[in-house]
C-alpha cells in the first residue's frame, strides 16, 4: 500500500493548497457546493439577510445561533412585508445550511427544526404541485 502512495505521480495540490482547503469553514464549503447559480445568489442574499439581522460578521459564527434567533427573525421579514413564500424559502435556507452543518459535527443541532413556517395558501400548494410536475415529467 505504501508503494502505491510513493509511486504516485505529482500531486495536483501544494502541501499549502492543501491546507488552505482544508481550514475552509464548513459554512464557505456548504455555499460553495450550490450548483445553481440562480440558487446561490438566493440564498447568498437569504444568510446576508439573516446575518445581518442578528449581527454575525464571520462564517463560524453561525454556529452560536439558536432557536431564538431563528424565531425572531421571520417576525421582522413579515413587517418588511416579505411574502410567505420568500420567508419560507429564507428559513429552507437557513435551514438547509444548519442541516450541513450538523452532518459536518460543526453544531449539535439544526435551529430551524421546529420552528413553525408560514403555511401555503390553496394557490400556492397548487402552483408549487404544477411546477414539481413539469420538473419531474
């Protein structure tokens, strides 16, 4: 095994590179791996949201966030007059973010769990069943 690690022909990363990706925030990584792009600006624009409204400055520091700070924030997206869907989707990104968080063991848990979301009107459930079936179809 060791003979295929010295034969191996040169390494496509310096030992720098290498240990610049690896002291990547796991919140840098989870935003970098959005292919969409459409969806990257989004929630880019979503976590600046919430960033900005509870005062975080550098990535790791969504790791003290808690319930709390979740709960409070979609009260100030509706008197900002946010429509229902574009609070929910802020929270499946905050959310979306916490749950790579917890899989990389950088929180213990996802804040946004059981935070109550803003139900669909019958016209947005229809809308949102249309669009999943010509996605899928």
């Amino acid at each position: 095994m060791t003979d295929l690690l010295i034969q191996q022909p040169q390494r496509a990363l310096t030992s720098a590179e290498f240990q610049q990706l690896s002291a990547v925030p796991a919140e840098v990584e989870w935003f970098a791996n959005i292919d969409s792009e459409k969806n990257r600006r989004a929630y880019q624009n979503d976590l600046r949201d919430f960033s900005r409204f509870i005062g975080i400055d550098q990535p790791e520091e969504f790791r003290t966030v808690t319930r709390a700070h979740v709960i409070a924030w979609p009260k100030t997206l509706e008197e900002r007059h946010f429509s229902d869907a574009t609070v929910r989707r802020k929270l499946a990104a905050l959310s979306s973010l916490f749950e790579y968080l917890c899989e990389k063991n950088a929180v213990t848990h996802n804040p946004v769990k059981g935070v109550k979301r803003l139900e669909m009107s019958n016209n947005e459930t229809i809308i949102f069943r249309v669009r999943l079936f010509y996605k899928f179809s």
